[in-house]
C-alpha cells in the first residue's frame, strides 16, 4: 500500500475535545453577544453552530443560542409575521465567561464571524442555591 493512501487512526482524526467542566463563575463577567442573520454560514453549517463549537472548545463558561421574530441590520426589516419574507432574522450567540478568556477568545471568532456586529458587556455572574429547608414547630418537637 502507498504511504498516501494509509488509512487515519481515530486519533488523527478526531476534533480536540474541550476542556473538562469548570466550577460555576461567580463574580464579574463580561457577556459577548454576536449579532447574526439565521440564514448566515460558515463551511456549509450555520454559523451560530460553528461559534458554538469554536466557544466550547476554548473552553468558555457558556454559550447559548438566540432566535429573533423581527429585527434589521442596516436594509429591510425582517419579521417572522409574514411567511414569505421569514428569511434574515436576527440570531444572537451569547457567550459569557471572564473578561480575559472572552478578550483571548476574539481572534478566533474574527476568523469565522468577521465584520459582523460583536457587543462586549460586563456583567455579573451568581450562583443560586437552594434554600436550607425550614424546620416546621412539629418537627422540632420531642
């Protein structure tokens, strides 16, 4: 068999895995929104999935995707009320994590989202536990 056509061990071949689970971030964050339109690709998948995936392999705290019913970016509005015209609306990917890992991350999200609206905010991340549960005057009784 020719060397050019050995076959790829799984190894070779499979995409880096992302960093193992983080503890809950709690303090200052800075949340990056990036403004898209749904109908917007990257390699022929859409390109929210592609940041998506790009963000999760960084390693970032977390990442969601948002769907807008109406919204415009510099033309025509676009609005999911009318049937025919439910192409172009809005998509937002939402990323938060700390100002340096977000700051880090940009250079990579240039590389597929570049030219499109990016925000930077600061925000702050809690964490909510459940409430001890309260010890009723029955229960307390010898």
């Amino acid at each position: 068999m020719s060397p050019h056509l050995r076959h790829r061990n799984a190894e070779e071949t499979e995409a880096p895995r992302a960093r193992q689970p983080r503890e809950p971030l709690s303090g200052p964050v800075t949340r990056l929104t990036v403004h898209l339109g749904d109908g917007d690709q990257y390699h022929h998948r859409p390109l929210y999935t592609e940041i998506v995936h790009r963000a999760h392999r960084a390693g970032l705290a977390g990442a969601s995707v948002l769907r807008g019913v109406e919204g415009f970016a510099g033309g025509a509005i676009h609005t999911s009320r009318l049937l025919d015209l439910a192409e172009g609306l809005p998509v937002l990917v939402v990323v938060v994590d700390t100002d340096q890992r977000v700051r880090d991350f940009l250079p990579e999200l240039a590389e597929v989202a570049g030219g499109r609206l990016v925000t930077l905010e600061p925000a702050e991340a809690v964490v909510l536990t459940p409430p001890e549960p309260r010890s009723t005057p029955e229960e307390g009784a010898p």
